[in-house]
C-alpha cells in the first residue's frame, strides 16, 4: 500500500485491516488478530519505506479493537524540526512495537480481536513543531505482521 499525500492544510491517512463495517457476522477482517489471551505479549512489525521528497510530519503506529475503541498501543515518530530524524529512508525498513495484554478484550458482541494501524498526519504551512516545506515523500507499507512472544 503505497501513501501519497496530497496538497491539503491538515490531512490524515490511515490504513488499517478490513472494511470497517462492523456487524455480528463481519468483523473479523476488521480485527484481525485474536484478542483471547491474557498475559500475552504481541509484537508488530511493520515493513515500510519512503519514497524521495519531505517526509510526513507524523507516523504512528497503533493497534486498537474498532469494536469497543480500546487503544491498546501508539507510539509515534515525528520530524518535529529536527532534520527529519526517524523518517524510513527509502529502503525497506522493519518498524515493531510491543502490546502485552493484561486482561482479554472486553468485547462481547463482536469476535475478540485488535487491528494493527498505521496513521501518517501531516500539516502544511507554518507554526509548530512540523516541518514547513510541503510534505511530498510517499510511503509504502510493504507489510504488517502481528505475532504472540513466547519465552
């Protein structure tokens, strides 16, 4: 999946699993990866590459249950004036996070479950801590992967 910003004040574009059409019988594509094990730590990885130009101002990583809106992890990297430091270069790279679950999800209606997400936010203009050159670098998710850490 390949992210191309376009020439908006505030934007923001986010990929995540399914069609987000969250009914009894089709949720699942929604979440993913199954949520029914407590004391589990998870690892996220995503592979992903940017291309030539100004990078966005934000990327978060995330994961959430859209059943319940439970936000399970984010982290983020942003350019923040710095020289763009934390950006993907324009190789592929793999970025991970870690969520461990304390309780199972507290979804009941819906299959118990979460979603890796990626968010990219980027503001054109002046003031604050974003970049103030348009931000034309695409960025490519290459994959996601979510996978349980045994010991």
């Amino acid at each position: 999946m390949e992210f191309v910003p376009t020439d908006s004040d505030v934007e923001f574009i986010t990929a995540d699993p399914g069609d987000s059409t969250n009914t009894s019988g089709n949720d699942a594509d929604n979440a993913p990866v199954p949520w029914d094990t407590a004391n589990q730590l998870y690892r996220i990885e995503w592979s992903i590459s940017a291309g030539a130009g100004n990078p966005p101002d934000v990327i978060r990583l995330e994961a959430d249950s859209n059943q319940t809106q439970e936000i399970i992890t984010n982290g983020y990297v942003s350019v923040l004036s710095f020289g763009d430091t934390g950006m993907p270069s324009t190789a592929e790279e793999t970025w991970q996070m870690y969520f461990y679950s304390h309780n199972v999800s507290a979804t009941t209606v819906f299959t118990k479950g979460f979603r890796p997400r990626l968010t990219l936010a980027n503001r054109s203009g002046s003031g604050g801590d974003f970049d103030t050159d348009n931000q034309t670098a695409t960025i490519k998710a290459h994959s996601v992967t979510v996978d349980k850490v045994s010991f």
